[in-house]
C-alpha cells in the first residue's frame, strides 16, 4: 500500500471525528454492518471478497507525520484531532462472512466494532475494497458458470487503474478463474499467471511464420501462438507449419467468435494437430461466453467486462452504524431504512444441502436448525488478526462449494429474484432513532 493508505478516504471521516472528539461521543462503544440493500440489476448473488485485503492492510492504516501535517495545513482538522490521528491504531473488533461466501440483500458481511472514532475513519476504506472487490468477483463467478468447466484466463489490467487491476485479479481467482496475466497478483498472491503475445509482435517480423518461429524457439511447441493478425485460416497452417501438430494453442481474438471457433477445429483437426487448444478473446463477459458453450472452445480469455464488474462495477454496500453504547440504533430515511442492532446470520438447508433461506438475527439468536451453517467468523480481535484466516486457495475451493449449493434458478444468467431469500428479524431490544 501507499504510504498516504489513510488519506484514501472522504474528508467527511474527519469532520464527524473533529466534532466527536470535541463533544465527547467520540469513545461510545458503537458497532458499524457493512451490508447491500439490493443486489445489482440482474444479479441473483453476491460473492463476498477482498475481506483478506482489509485484514493484510488494517496495519498500516496509519496517519503519518506528514499525513498529518497535510491535514492541518489544509485546515481538515484541530490540533485536538490531529494530535489523536497521530496515535490512530484500530484497536476493535471485526467480524465477517468468510470470502468466498455469497450474499444477498441485508446480509451483514462486515460487522466492525470499536469507538466510534476508530470505526468511523475506516468506513471509505472498507467500503472501496469491498465494493471493488465484491463486484468483479460476482462477475467472474457468473463467467465461470458460463464457461461450464472450461478455463478462464484474467486479462484486464489495461482497463483500469493498476492497482484495481492486480486486486481484480485476486478478485476473478477467488471465483474460479484459472489465471491472470498480471504478474503482480502472481508475485502478492500466489496466482497463476499466463501470456501469449499481441498482434504488435507479429507485425514486428517480416512476415507470420517468423514471429511464429520466434515465439516457438523461445518457449517450445507448448506456448499459444496469436493467429488472427493477417488472415485466421493461413495463419493456423503457418503456426503448424512452424510448429507442428502438437503446438500447444491457438489464439483467436477477433470477429465471429463463434464461427471461426469451429472452422478452427475443422482446419486445425484437417492439419492433424488434433490436441492444440482454442484460446479465444476479445470483450468476452458472461454473456458472450454462454453463447459459446456448444463451440469448440478450450479457454477463455476476459478482459475488460472482469475488472469493470460486467456492467455492476460495484456492490452497492454501505457501511452503517447500528449500536451505540449496547443499545440498536435505526435510521429511517425513505428507501435508506436500516434495521438496528448488532446481528449475525444463518443459513438453512434442505438435508441434501441445497440452501433454502438466510436468517439475519439479533446476535445470540435463532435457536439452530439441522442444516443450519453459522456465516460470520471473526476477523480481528482487539486490533490484530486472529489466526487461521482462510487462504485464498481455501476460499476458492469454498466459493465453489457454495455456488453448487444455491437453487440452480439462481445461477441463471436472466434477471430474477435473489437465489435465495432473507429474513430479518427485528431486535428485540428497544430501538434508537438516528436522525
């Protein structure tokens, strides 16, 4: 992270930490719940991710010297407030659904507690990894589904920021994609990363067989040789021709996806290099991808429509306080209401394991259920994290495990109701309105 980590926030933190501090609120015991009120048009689920990323960067949330000299200088705050900014360490607690759970409306998937004040001044934080991250892995898991078992390579880190692009990448690996091409997720993470080459390096060789052979002599038969650059049919006989009928795959990253998928096949088969692969791309999202499902396709490759969220480039979550000092509060601002106090979640089964409902509960209820499966877990405790967080691997493997086990309605790409429905009961303390 950045040095400035903490001056990644809206400067409304900072008024509501001044004037708290001056009035004496800013120690009340509060709890804030990160949730969605809907999901994205079109969407049956949400996928909980980039919970791991706050966890890894809740250290170096900090306000630095010069943070805090910036923030005087440009009068943000008091020297009351900045003296406490200087001593800033979140020092509560956080609870959560594990990454790689799904979500629907009112699910509590963040339940942070503390002082007001170190609560108050992670809100724009939380809520840009969450909303970043929530959203590109929703699309990538509908990608996944789309490509029935077939791979998916991440492509997109020339379509957005270069640091939204390496957390899009953990984001699309989460769901399910094989790998990414950004080589720093490779490095923080662990993820696969894979390449072949753009149409600028044919274009670099006097004609296709050489940059073919170029590209062959450096990494093997095994590498995937880019063939639409001139004419696709010539250029499948060239990149045998050079390589042989074992070359590993063919890239095929423009026009009739559809079509010359299978005229591929046809000519690929016909050239007797009946085990190369059919890598295809080109402004794939879950849509595209469905449509392919009878072509002859190996891998996918997408790009843009993952690191934008395919049309919901966010989650929609907000971040809301919901108990000051024990007692619930509630705000009931037209098409905003929320439901106060701090609350947890179950989720139901049939015995086979399919999921029939949520229940959001008051923290301590509902009495359990066979099949019931407990959806939060904790994340930090007393300002550090608690050991044993789920790898990445882990909430790979978990994700998929929870999307077999949703209604198959809910794994249709048509707009529809959530996959499951929510219940929220009320509390059953007395609640505080909040202005």
């Amino acid at each position: 992270m950045n040095s400035d980590t903490a001056l990644h926030t809206d400067h409304y933190e900072l008024t509501m930490l001044s004037a708290a501090l001056r009035d004496g609120t800013a120690d009340r015991d509060c709890v804030f719940e990160v949730f969605a009120r809907r999901l994205p048009l079109g969407r049956r689920y949400g996928v909980v991710a980039g919970t791991g990323r706050i966890v890894e960067q809740l250290r170096e949330f900090t306000f630095d010297p010069d943070d805090v000299k910036f923030l005087r200088e440009r009068d943000v705050v008091d020297d009351r407030t900045a003296d406490w900014l200087r001593r800033y360490r979140f020092s509560g607690d956080i609870d959560g659904y594990a990454e790689g759970e799904l979500f629907f409306p009112n699910s509590p998937i963040l339940t942070v507690s503390g002082t007001f004040a170190e609560c108050v001044v992670l809100e724009t934080f939380i809520l840009s990894v969450l909303n970043h991250d929530c959203a590109i892995a929703a699309a990538a898991a509908r990608m996944v589904t789309a490509a029935r078992g077939r791979a998916l390579i991440e492509m997109g880190s020339r379509r957005t920021h270069e640091e939204a692009a390496v957390a899009a990448a953990r984001a699309a690996y989460l769901a399910g994609f094989a790998s990414t091409s950004n080589l720093a997720a490779g490095r923080r993470w662990g993820i696969p990363t894979a390449g072949t080459a753009a149409h600028a390096f044919t274009l670099l060789h006097d004609d296709e067989k050489a940059a073919f052979a170029s590209q062959v002599s450096t990494f093997s038969k095994d590498t995937t040789l880019l063939v639409d650059t001139y004419d696709i049919s010539q250029g499948i006989r060239n990149a045998v021709a050079v390589a042989g009928p074992d070359l590993g795959a063919v890239r095929i990253d423009s026009g009739d996806l559809s079509v010359l998928a299978q005229q591929s096949r046809d000519l690929l088969d016909e050239l007797g290099a009946t085990e190369t692969k059919i890598v295809v791309s080109g402004d794939l999202d879950e849509y595209s991808i469905a449509s392919l499902a009878a072509e002859p396709v190996d891998m996918y490759g997408a790009g843009t429509a993952v690191v934008v969220g395919s049309g919901a480039p966010t989650a929609g979550l907000v971040y809301k306080l919901v108990e000051v000092d024990g007692q619930p509060v509630v705000k009931r601002s037209e098409n905003k209401a929320t439901v106060g106090g701090r609350k947890t979640a179950v989720r139901r089964h049939k015995p086979t394991g399919t999921a029939t409902e949520e229940i959001v509960v008051p923290q301590g209820a509902p009495e359990p259920r066979p099949h019931d499966r407990a959806l939060q877990r904790a994340y930090v405790r007393g300002g550090e994290p608690v050991p044993d967080v789920p790898t990445l691997a882990e909430s790979r493997a978990f994700l998929r495990h929870n999307l077999i086990s949703i209604p198959w309605e809910g794994l249709k790409l048509s707009q529809g109701e959530p996959a499951i429905p929510v219940s929220v009961l009320p509390t059953r303390r007395t609640e505080r309105e909040s202005a």
